[in-house]
C-alpha cells in the first residue's frame, strides 16, 4: 500500500517517517558532540560541513513529507482514545513538524549570519549559497549568536518532543495495546 488510508500509514510515510527520525536522532547526538569540538581545528570543519550536508537532506525531506500528508489523508486515532489524549497526539505533531523544520532552518540562517562568513559545501559537491539575514545595528555576530541559540535551545525542546513521542507510542502498544504504533511499522497494520 503506497498510500495512507483512514486505518494505516502507506509504505511512503512509513520510509519518511524512519529516515526522518533516524537522520534526526543522529544529527542531534551529532550535534552535541561537535559542540565540544576546537571550533578552528580542521577536523571539525569538516565534521560541522557534513553535519549541514545532512541538514539540508533533512530539510528536502521534511519537505517532501509535508507534501505527501497534505495531499493524503493521515489514518484516524482509534476511536475509544480520550479526547485529551487526541489533542496532546496533534499538539505533539505539530511541534515535531515545526522543529523539523526550525532545526534545519535556523542552521542555515546562523551559518548564513556568521561574520566567518563560511560557506556550506553540500556532500563536497556545491556551494549553497546563504540566506540574507538582518543586521542589528550593523552587527552580524549579534544575528549569529541569536539563531546559534535558537538552533542549540531548539535541540533541546527536540529531544524532548521525541521522548514524549516515543513515550506515547510505547503506552498505546503496551498500556492501551491499540494499533497506533503497528500502523507506522507495516503498512499492512
């Protein structure tokens, strides 16, 4: 089944959905070890190119994956779920989907601030050209250390949307033994 239904998600965002998260768990564990890297050790510039490389296919695919559910349906929650636990469910997707794209974004708006004024090479391949940011008062280094910090608090708030996400799923298969975690495992569910 290529397509989602009303009872099950179809084989295409199934493989978005694990791509998605496995490049995104990996980035974030990535991310906070290079943190603790020498900034001018040429070794983590390479590490820090990579880590933007996998950002922006992060970014293409969360694209593609807001395409795909906006011209799909997405499958019903099983109808005996309390209402408060629907609305923490769509609250909960919602702030995934807006850090999925936060993440990448703010990436690129902090590189593209930065008064080192490095490039991003993709995959050593080509050269994504920078986004144009404002300047406070002429001060690019200002821009930067914002969405630096936006970029390094939003990992944060990411790390904990996930574990909240996989907390949910682990209740509906062992507490509520529902079929919400099956339907993203088999689109067979």
């Amino acid at each position: 089944m290529i397509r989602n239904t009303r009872s099950a998600y179809g084989i295409v965002a199934i493989a978005l959905h694990w791509t998605i998260a496995t490049l995104i768990i990996g980035m974030l564990g990535f991310g906070l070890y290079m943190v603790t890297l020498p900034i001018f050790e040429p070794a983590t510039y390479s590490l820090y190119q990579l880590h933007k490389s996998i950002g922006f296919v992060v970014l293409a695919l969360v694209s593609l994956r807001i395409l795909w559910k906006i011209t799909g349906i997405t499958p019903d929650l099983p109808a005996e779920m309390p209402v408060w636990e629907k609305l923490a469910a769509h609250l909960g997707h919602i702030s995934l989907y807006a850090l999925m794209l936060l993440m990448p974004l703010t990436g690129w708006l902090l590189v593209s601030s930065s008064p080192l004024g490095l490039p991003t090479v993709f995959f050593n391949l080509f050269q994504i050209p920078h986004l144009p940011t404002p300047e406070f008062l002429g001060q690019k280094a200002d821009v930067s250390a914002f969405f630096t910090a936006v970029h390094g608090w939003a990992a944060y708030a990411f790390i904990a949307v996930i574990l909240a996400h996989v907390g949910a799923a682990l209740k509906h298969y062992f507490i509520s033994k529902d079929k919400v975690l099956q339907r993203m495992l088999s689109s067979k569910a």
